[in-house]
C-alpha cells in the first residue's frame, strides 16, 4: 500500500519511531531514519542510533537511508527535507517522534531543563513541519501532486496535565494547538496534518520506577501503534486532517479538541458579586472544577 512512498520518521532510532520506521517500510515505503542519537534526557549524539535502524530495515530487505541531526534546529530540519527530496525525488510523510523528558516539580524545575524540553519536544516539531510545508506548498504550486502529503506530529497523554511534567505537558498541549492551525493552512495545498497520542512502551516508560509504571512491554508494545502511522502515511487517510489521533495496544480512536462546557449568559455583563453568586451553583452546576486528580 505503501510502495512509491517516501518517508521522514524523525526520532526514528528507537522506540515508537524506530517501530513505526521498520513498518512503513515492510509496507513498501522508502524511509529516511532520523535521530540525534541522545539520551532520554537529551544529552550527547550518536549517529549510529538511526545507521543501526536504517541498516536492519535494509537487512530485512526494506529501503532506508540515516539522516544524523536535531530536528530542532531550523537549518538542518531544511537539510533533512531537501536532502530527502534530491535522493529520493519526492517527500510524501514526514512522522515526528523526536522528544525528551527532563521532568521535576514546577517549582524546583531548572530553567535549562524547560528549556530544552521545550525546544525539543515543540520547536523541534514545528521545524520540520515548516520546512516540508514550504516545500510540498512551492511543489503544489508548480503542477500538483499526484497525491495528497502528511506531516504527523506526535504529541502525548501528558498535553492534559501530568505531575512532574510541567516542560513536557506545555511542549505536548503546544504540538495540539500547532496542528490545528497549520491543518487549516494547508488543507488547500494538499496537505494532511494530524497530531498522534501514542501509548507504548519505550525508554521514557522506563524513567518511572517499575513499580509505578502503568503497563509493561508486552502489555503495550511501541509495534502496535505503528499500524495508525502508516495509515495516515497512506492514500487511505486522504482528507483525515486537523485531528488528534489516538493509538496504543489494540485500541485506536480520534480525540476531541477544547470544547465548552458550561455557559452563563448575563445581560448587563458580569461582576465579581454576581460571579460569587451564580458561577458554581448555575453556570458550572454539573461540571467538576477541582480536577487535580485526573492528572495523576
């Protein structure tokens, strides 16, 4: 379903991109591996990390190549696409999976360790995205494609709010936001962009203590996402745009986006007495607003 298909899996040198990397190109597509080969926390590089994908995925007779670089990085996301499309021809997917986790309390965060976080986890989302979409937009321009492109950021459960997480919840809530605005962009240019909320095992499932983890690998492996990434890489999802996606395990679905709840309307605007008066018992009456719990 896949052959004639160009891929960018960034984050691809492990876990649920080094999973969804080795899929597509079962599937037939053409993959470019990138990774900048670091920790979980983001330190050092190693480009060895995406070479060793790239090299399994040709040993079991799939075509891919390694792109070694940060995706956070403006310049080489622009080198990553356009050095994809001078080997290859064409760039038809682009699935984002680079992130770290450098988590500690809100109050006791590093400002380094937001920092990075953020850059990484958001920055490093919207580069790539930038730089295929000047692409793919000038490409439109000169004739069409024969097909509609995807770009699909990866965000997390943690965009509603985790303890210990404040760097990653925002970059996460933040990739939401981005997807929805730049799918209205691009909608007319022939271009998908989707958000994924993936739910597997990997590296970062290791940094919580084994006995608070909430599945184990066999439970949850990264290989079962994988699948959804390859149908929104494919012509099956065209016109599945703007959306938040869900996969993990034997379950995938579609998210709502921010919606209403409650409403209270008063005509000669409102005030602090009328607010204290009305707004838990009338405008909020069967909506909880003490909801620390749901983000443990």
């Amino acid at each position: 379903m896949l052959s004639g298909t160009v891929c960018v899996v960034a984050g691809g040198g492990n876990g649920l991109g080094e999973a969804a990397a080795h899929h597509l190109a079962d599937r037939g597509a053409t993959v470019v591996v990138n990774d900048l080969g670091t920790g979980v926390d983001g330190e050092g590089s190693d480009p060895t990390v995406p070479e060793s994908v790239a090299a399994d995925i040709r040993e079991a007779g799939g075509d891919a190549t390694a792109h070694h670089g940060d995706v956070s990085d403006f310049e080489y996301a622009e080198r990553l696409v356009s050095e994809t499309v001078d080997e290859h021809g064409r760039l038809d997917f682009v699935a984002n999976f680079a992130g770290i986790l450098r988590d500690g309390m809100s109050y006791k965060l590093d400002p380094e360790d937001w920092t990075a976080v953020v850059e990484t986890n958001l920055t490093g989302q919207f580069a790539p995205l930038r730089a295929a979409a000047a692409h793919w937009k000038a490409a439109g321009e000169d004739g069409g494609f024969d097909r509609q492109r995807s770009y699909l950021a990866v965000s997390a459960g943690a965009a509603r709010g985790n303890l210990g997480q404040a760097n990653y919840a925002a970059a996460k809530a933040g990739v939401l936001g981005m997807v929805r605005s730049v799918s209205t962009e691009l909608y007319r240019s022939d271009v998908r962009v989707n958000a994924l909320v993936p739910n597997g095992y990997t590296r970062m499932t290791e940094t919580v203590p084994e006995e608070h983890r909430p599945y184990t690998r066999e439970e949850m492996p990264p290989e079962k996402v994988a699948p959804m990434v390859a149908y929104l890489a494919s012509e099956a999802a065209e016109d599945v745009t703007g959306c938040t996606l869900y996969a993990g395990g034997d379950r995938v679905g579609v998210l709502t986006d921010p919606a209403t709840e409650a409403v209270g309307v008063e005509p000669d605007g409102w005030s602090l007495d009328s607010l204290a008066d009305h707004f838990r018992e009338d405008v909020a009456t069967d909506v909880e607003l003490t909801r620390t719990d749901s983000h443990f």
